[in-house]
C-alpha cells in the first residue's frame, strides 16, 4: 500500500476510500512551498499525471491523489 511522507504540520493527508478506489486529498497550508514524499507512484488527478518521489506543493495548493491502473 502506497505512502505518502508529510515533513511538518503545514500540510494536511485525508484519505478516503470506498470499495473499489482510495483517495488522497493533500493540502498545503502553509503561505511556503512544501514538500511530501511519495512511496510509489500515484495518479495527480487534478493535473492529469502521475507522480513520484519527492512532490512540490505551491503555497496553499492542493493534489488529489490516486493509485495508478
């Protein structure tokens, strides 16, 4: 199971899941770029690609996650 490494508090991971597919949501809330790091590789639904390792966040911006078919 993927998984996804937030270095401090200013970035949020919920996950949601229902029988079939699981989601991450991933928020940064910080006014600085973040980063999280990712295990495998994911599926950036909201950009339409997938991504891996180390992951920028913008200030403030959010990245909805899932796992890549």
């Amino acid at each position: 199971m993927p998984n996804l490494a937030k270095f401090n508090s200013r970035v949020s991971i919920q996950i949601r899941k229902n029988k079939l597919e699981k989601y991450w949501f991933v928020q940064n809330f910080s006014d600085k770029e973040e980063k999280i790091e990712l295990s495998c590789e994911l599926v950036n639904l909201l950009e339409d690609v997938k991504d891996k390792g180390t992951v920028s966040l913008k200030p403030f911006e959010s990245k909805v996650y899932t796992l890549c078919r």
